[in-house]
C-alpha cells in the first residue's frame, strides 16, 4: 500500500494542474470562447474524419494546452513508478509514451477479435493508470532481471533499449488484450446492473465508479452510454458521469476547514474547483485513497446519490457540462419535475459529503482519544485471555490514572505551539523554495553571458542580493523566539509524557508472562501506546511512529487455541 501512494501522491501536482487547465476549458466552451472540440481519427465510426486543423486556430491551441495533461496523465503513473522502484526514469516516461502512442489516439485501434459485439483491441493507453503502473512496475523487474546476464561490455546501451522494448511489447500484446476482455466484461455487467429497479442499479453504479475511473476503466461505459444518449435514449448514468465530480468538491471544502496541515490544503484548494464543473481525476488522485474515511464516505455519498437518482428517474436527455452544469443534460428534457429533483440531487451531493467529511474526516485523534482506544484494546485482549477479574481491575485502575494525568491544561497550550510552529516552518520551507528557485533562474543567464559585459554585472548585483535577502532566516527567528517562550511549557509536557510512560509501561510489563503472553504482545502494546501518546507530533512529522504488527494479538490467539487441542 505504500508502493501505491508513493506512486499516487507524486502524480497529484500533474492531475491537480491538468484538471485546472480542462477547468479552465469547460469555462470557455460554456461562454462560447472556444468550439467544443470531438477529435475523430477514424472513418469507419460513422461520423466522419475530424482533426484538430478543422478547428479555428485559438480553438485548437486551447484544446492542446488543456487537454495534453489528462490525455497523457498515465506517462505521469508510468514513470512515478519507475522513480519509485529506483529504475531507469527516462525508460520509464519513453514506455508510457509508446503506451500512450498518440498514433492510436481518436478512436484508432487495431481489431483483434470480438466478444458479444464488443471489440477486443490494442488501442492507446494514455489516461490509464492501471497500464501504465503495471508497464512501469513491470519493467523495474525485467531490467533487473537483463542486468543478471546482459555482458557488461554491451550493457548500458542494449539493457535499457531491450527492457524498452520488451515491455512495449508485453504490454501491447499480452496485457493489452486482456484489458480490453476485462473491459467488455464490466460493460456487459453494468448492462445487466442497469435492469435492477428502485434506483439499486444506479446505487451499485455509483459505488464502483470512482475505482473504475482510477483504473481506466470507465472509458468504454462512458463511450456506450454517451452514444446511447445522441440517439435519443435517455440514460440517468450519463448524468451520474457528469455530476458525481460534485461529490469530491464537498469532501474537499470539509478538509479545507478542518485540516492543519497547509501543505494539505494548498493541494485541496486546488481539487476544489474542477470538481465543481466535472472534472474528477484530481480529487481521486489526490485525496481519494489517502485517508479510509475519505473514500468511505465518498462512496456511502455517491450511493445515497445514486439512489435518489434511480427512484426519481432523473436522466440525461443530451450530452452536456459536468459537475453543477449538469443540470444542463436535465433542462433539456423539458420536463419541471425532472429538473427540480436534479436541482436537489446536486445540491445533495454537495452538502451531504460536507456534512459526513466535516463529521467523520479527521487527520489523526488526540493523544488522549487514542490512548483510550489502546486501553479499550488491551482490556478487551484481557477478557478475551481469560485474565483474572482483581489483575484486570487494578490495570484498569492504572489506565484511569493516564485519563487523570491527561486531564491537565498545558495539553491545548502544546498543541496551540505546534500547530503555530508547523505552520511558521512551512512558510520558512516555501519562502526558500522561492529564493532557491531565483538563483538557479539567475545562475544560468549568468552562464550565458560573457563576463565583464553590462548584463553579466547586473544579474551578480541581482544574484548576491537574494542571497543576502534574510525573508526565510527572519521566519527562522520567529521560530527560535516561540521554542524559547515555550521551554517551560514544552518541559512540563515532557514530565507529564514521563509519568503516562511509567504508567503504560507498568500495565504492559504485568501482563508478560501472564496466560502465556510473550514480549511480542507487549512490545506491541508498548509501540501502540507510544503512537497513541505522540500521535500529534507523529502527524506533523516530529516524531517517527513506531512499527506496529496487526498479526501479532491473531498470531498470539492462534497459537494458544493450537497449544489448548493438543495439550
């Protein structure tokens, strides 16, 4: 899981500024700035040859800006990948973009075989993560494996080139062919999902959207659906597609609100807008899956939804805006009913995620919230291991003492202090980020120029200025100044820290030995209680938490429940 956010997280500032930019062309194509464009490379899909050179120049150039970033958003997953497994980088973006292989693009394919009418084809590849991630993966492993008997005399010329194009291959003639199966395979699901009544259909829909989309699969429902619609068949799945975006703008203002993090809220006040008007890959790249509670409560606001959507018949009668401007594919059908639940249904689908995020969205609980949930734990490992009554009272007794001990004020003061500390670091982070940034931006002109000449001597004045500019260290002061102030208060938690760790260390070192627990159970408690007394500072990144193996209290009962048969 790890492997798959450090993957994910990189990828988020690409999907974030794409997302903005397809935003940003959603807007002009609803004032009539630019023409909607529908790109066509293929003739045999009945609606003609259409390129991009049809269109007006200012058309075209905006199309290419805002779309080049989500058309080629898997070449992004491909080499994140790659990055993250410590391969070969340039490799990896080269794969991504044969997979993604532009000379596919706009219906192009070539036709293997069919499966109940659908065509089971090599196509492009650039919006999928599931691909690329897999072809990047992919080739990590196999160079690696090249490199165990590739002649070192021929290696870094023939190992990359040959690792290139093996996984272009694998992945065009092996993989490819499957995907297209698994894709037609969920198309005909769905096809059968929709005859289920009461709004289930849209409700199960809507559930499995969001991964679909995440994997790439969402594009040949989308093209069937959409089709059925311009042929005068009005599809409520359709107008889910386009509003569900909604959903994750929601989310997002309850986390804007609630979190203390600013890296955190810089990157969701990015999301917010494209979800607002449809465009939906930068909440699911880079919030969905980060937290549980996020996607839970995505998914329950997208089912309850759907729901609405199927038992009020709502449906799409053109193909139209996304997110709020959806309502756009309503107006359509001309019917006041229609459009009033659609009305509601957007407005749901804003404020319910709101409400849930604000409610259930936490970044991390308090110190002593997640002390409980370790003594409810342990007192629960207890009663199951059929501890003694008076052995479990007098723990428990201890366990009152650390609610007693964290009763006291200086916890709010400390955690005031952090907070304002963390944020006056991240301002100190960004302002030398900036400088950093000016002076390679100076140093390279400089590179260019002779010495001596005019410019040369302007751009060093310009250069050693910056330098000297003391914005970052006049942050650093201030936070010098607030761990001074806040030594007396910092101590007085530390003693405080001191006498719940004497207390949880007293509680895990009775219970060893006890009905046969082993250093393994209490060396877990041990580490849970440790995370549960620093759980602020293990979210901002001051304390390193401690490894904490959820197999240990299952190990623990399994092999007591073996020893017990054959005693």
């Amino acid at each position: 899981m790890d492997g798959v956010f450090g993957i994910l997280f990189a990828s988020i500032p690409a999907a974030v500024i794409s997302g903005l930019l397809l935003a940003v062309l959603a807007i002009f194509e609803m004032t009539d700035l630019v023409k909607q464009v529908a790109l066509n490379y293929n003739g045999n899909l009945g609606q003609g040859v259409k390129m991009i050179t049809d269109y007006d120049l200012f058309t075209g150039l905006v199309y290419i800006i805002a779309n080049l970033g989500m058309s080629f958003i898997g070449v992004i997953f491909c080499w994140n990948a790659v990055r993250y497994l410590k391969g070969n980088e340039l490799i990896g973006i080269l794969i991504g973009l044969s997979l993604a292989s532009p000379w596919l693009m706009g219906g192009l394919n070539w036709k293997l075989f069919s499966i109940w009418s659908f065509d089971i084809s090599i196509k492009s590849y650039g919006t999928s993560m599931l691909v690329q991630v897999i072809a990047g993966i992919g080739y990590v492993y196999l160079d690696r494996w090249i490199k165990t008997w590739m002649p070192e005399a021929v290696d870094g010329l023939f190992r990359p080139a040959l690792g290139f194009a093996l996984t272009t291959v694998i992945m065009f003639i092996v993989f490819a062919p499957f995907l297209s199966i698994l894709e037609t395979l969920i198309v005909q699901l769905l096809n059968q999902i929709q005859k289920i009544p009461y709004g289930i259909s849209e409700t199960i829909f809507c559930i499995i959207w969001f991964p679909l989309v995440i994997t790439g699969l969402h594009i040949p429902l989308m093209l069937v659906v959409m089709q059925a619609v311009t042929s005068g068949d009005p599809q409520s799945i359709n107008w889910l597609i386009s509003m569900l975006s909604i959903i994750g703008s929601g989310i997002t203002i309850a986390i804007l609100i609630k979190t203390r993090n600013l890296s955190l809220k810089t990157t969701a006040l990015a999301i917010f807008v494209p979800g607002l008007i449809g465009i939906i890959e930068p909440f699911l790249y880079g919030l969905f899956f980060t937290k549980k509670k996020i996607y839970l409560t995505t998914t329950f606001s997208a089912a309850v939804v759907g729901f609405l959507c199927g038992i009020t018949k709502v449906k799409s009668h053109t193909i139209g805006g996304g997110g709020f401007m959806s309502i756009i594919q309503v107006i359509s059908g001309k019917n006041v009913t229609e459009i009033t639940m659609a009305s509601i249904i957007l407005a749901v689908a804003f404020i319910l995620p709101l409400v849930l995020g604000f409610i259930f969205i936490n970044e991390f609980q308090s110190r002593k919230v997640e002390t409980k949930k370790t003594n409810h734990q342990l007192t629960k490992f207890m009663k199951k291991n059929n501890f003694d009554q008076a052995f479990i009272k007098k723990q428990t007794d201890l366990m009152k003492l650390i609610g007693e001990l964290f009763k006291d004020k200086a916890f709010g003061a400390y955690d005031k202090y952090i907070k304002y500390k963390m944020t006056l670091e991240f301002k100190k982070d960004k302002k030398i980020a900036s400088q950093d940034k000016q002076l390679i931006k100076i140093a390279n002109k400089i590179k260019k120029l002779a010495s001596k000449s005019k410019d040369y001597e302007n751009l060093i004045q310009k250069y050693e200025a910056i330098k000297l500019r003391n914005d970052a260290d006049l942050i650093a002061l201030r936070i010098q100044k607030l761990d001074f102030d806040s030594k007396p208060l910092e101590n007085k938690i530390k003693s405080i820290y001191q006498k719940i760790s004497k207390v949880e260390t007293q509680i895990t070192s009775a219970i060893l030995n006890q009905n046969g627990v082993n250093s393994f159970v209490t060396d877990y408690f041990d580490n849970l209680y440790f995370n549960s007394l620093n759980s602020e500072e293990i979210f901002f990144g001051l304390v390193e938490s401690k490894y904490v193996d959820k197999n240990v209290l299952k190990n623990f009962n399994a092999c007591k429940i073996k020893s017990e048969v054959f005693a």
